[in-house]
C-alpha cells in the first residue's frame, strides 16, 4: 500500500462520527415501537371495521342498538298516518268512530284482518271486500273453485282489484278465486284464518309463501320485527316446545285495550316470546374499539367469508347464509308445522291443498 493510500485510509477512520456506533436511547427505541404498534392498531382497527361492516346484513345493522321496549312506545306516541281513505265503511260503523287503521283492522283473533264489507282507497287503488273479508274479484262465474292465504303478496297490495292475480287466474279457468290474504301477515295467522273458515271447502285452496314469511311466525308484536310500523298490532304465534307446538293468543283480545301499546311493561312483556326483540338485545353494538368488535361477531363474519368463498369454489365450501331463519331449528320447526297443519286440515275437509312459494330475488340468489 502506497504512502498516499494509507494517509487517505487512515483519514477515513479519523474522520468517521463517532455517533454511527453509539446505540439508540432507551427513548428513542421507546417511541419507535410505540409507533409501529400504533400504526399496527390503526391497520387492524380499519381492518376490523372494514370486515364487519361489509359482513353484516344491513338489514341486522339497522336493528343494533333499537331494541328497548322504550323505543317502540315512543315511536308509537309520535306515529301520525292519514291512512286510507274509506269509501265504504264495514257493516254496522260509524266512519265517524273509525279514527285510526289500527283500530279499524283490529282482530281479537288473527292480530289484524279486512272487515267485511270495507272499500277503501290508497295511493290511487281501490281495495273491496266483501262479507266474509275476502277482497272482491272483478270477475263474477257461477262457481268457487279456489280459496288462497297468504300475506300482501296473496292479497295484491298496491293493485286494484282488477289486477290482482286471483282476477288473472280466475279468468283463466273460468270460477271465482277468493282471496283471503292480509298485508304484513304471517304464515301462522293465514293458516289460523283458513281454520276459521271451516264452512267453506273449495274444491282448492292455496297457501301463498314469501320466503320473508318465516321472520313473521316468529314475531308478537310487529313493530319489533319492522321497525318503522309504529302503528301496528300484536300477534298470536305458534312456539315449539319439545316435539309440540302450542298456540300463544293474541296478547290483545279486546280494541279497547291496544292502548298497552303505549305501556312500556306491557311491550317489554311481548317480547318474551319474540324472537325479534331478544335478537335485538343480543345484538353487540359495533363501536371502537372494532377488533373487540370483530371478535363478538366473529361467527357471522366467518359464516360470510365462507359463503363468499363458496361462491369462488363451491365443491370445497358449502355456503351459509347469515340469520338466515330456515337454517335455525327452532323457527324453520313452526314453518313446518304450520304448512302440515295447512295440508292436514285442507285434505280433512276433502280439499286439495298447494303451497305456492313466492320467491324474491335474494332468496333465488341463495338458493
């Protein structure tokens, strides 16, 4: 090594800061993992929340954090519809009595029904019945082959009475096709009305099924299940107990006594029974911080991831649908019965008995 090589070398060592070989400061390393941790927590909280809120079904979502018997009364308290405008009256009221839908509608038995005889006007169409409830076809044949139940999508809200399916059909086979349903109805209470009518046996009779219904068979008081429906009634339901079924009554049997309806121990009675109101207490509210979050919903999310990649490689994955009730023994228990009953109690009256299922577009999309 030359002279100049050295010189330059050792000039190099000389001349090296010191401070490249002196370690960090106990704070310095503080702050450093302090920082990486932080930005950790920051990833997996936005992750968290990320999962969760694409996981849940909006329609669980709206329901967290509204299930207070509370907030039902007070919903009820400041509830203010027109309503429908009734052109003819039921036999033997007063319109001037009839101050509400709800207690226009009321039924000791089924919770709600159309009152005989009623013609009422909403949203531009025009609703007849006639006097055994039914809603009135336009067509008038010399025979009644077919009787149908259901919820609006038998009784054909948001038509006239010109469009409703019954009027379609019936003009196809030539004889009348009475339609017995009822709007935001249930399973159970469409098969508690065909038993009601154990003086009619048509030669047919059809019980009309929105997949959406069995969310219904398991709700007492409507607003707990849609809660938005301030002004509507209790219903009665079946409930399983062991391998029997019992029948809970309407709680409200009188019309003079809907005004529970504004008792807040008598709402948070009702939902003893309601699947919809414990649902809605065991809800875990989604809030900071989110991993916890994450963790308390951990079973939906999984059951969304597996569906999701179910749809990616559905011979290694079976799909499973998040609070979907036909996957929940007990209320997919209370459908079954209450379809057998149907058929049971059609066939014992010499009546040929047809579930008509009524799918939308979600449940085609599951299926």
């Amino acid at each position: 090594m030359s002279n100049d090589s050295a010189e330059r070398h050792i000039f190099r060592d000389e001349v090296r800061p010191e401070s490249s070989n002196r370690p960090l400061s106990k704070k310095k390393v503080f702050f450093f993992w302090t920082l990486i941790l932080l930005i950790l927590f920051s990833l997996s909280e936005i992750l968290s929340y990320v999962i969760i809120t694409s996981a849940i079904p909006s329609r669980i979502k709206v329901r967290i954090g509204k299930g207070d018997a509370e907030l039902r009364v007070k919903q009820r308290e400041g509830f203010s519809s027109a309503g429908p405008r009734i052109i003819r009256p039921p036999q033997g009221v007063d319109i001037k009595d009839i101050n509400s839908e709800t207690l226009l509608l009321f039924n000791p038995h089924l919770g709600w029904d159309y009152p005989p005889n009623i013609v009422y006007e909403l949203s531009g169409d025009i609703y007849s019945h006639g006097p055994n409830g039914e809603r009135i076809n336009v067509t008038n044949y010399g025979a009644t082959s077919i009787a149908t139940y259901g919820d609006s999508f038998t009784y054909g809200a948001e038509v006239g009475d010109a469009e409703t399916w019954q009027t379609f059909l019936a003009s196809k086979i030539k004889s009348n096709v009475l339609n017995f349903g009822i709007g935001g109805s249930g399973t159970d209470q469409a098969l508690l009305k065909y038993k009601m009518h154990d003086n009619m046996s048509p030669r047919v009779v059809f019980l009309g099924i929105f997949p959406e219904n069995i969310n219904r068979v398991v709700n007492v008081y409507r607003p707990f299940y849609s809660h938005h429906e301030a002004n509507a009634l209790t219903k009665p339901r079946f409930v399983a107990e062991d391998d029997k079924f019992r029948l809970l009554t309407n709680p409200i049997s009188r019309v003079e006594d809907v005004k529970k309806l504004l008792d807040t121990g008598f709402v948070r009675q009702l939902g003893e029974f309601d699947y919809w109101y414990q649902l809605d207490h065991k809800l875990p509210r989604i809030s900071f911080p989110y991993v916890y979050s994450l963790f308390r919903y951990r079973k939906p999310v999984f059951e969304q991831i597996t569906l999701s990649a179910s749809r990616i490689m559905p011979s290694a994955f079976k799909p499973v649908f998040p609070w979907n009730l036909y996957s929940e023994p007990e209320p997919f228990s209370v459908m079954r019965y209450i379809v057998d009953s149907f058929v049971e109690t059609a066939e014992s009256r010499g009546s040929i008995p047809v579930i008509v299922i009524m799918p939308h577009k979600d449940q085609v999309q599951e299926l």
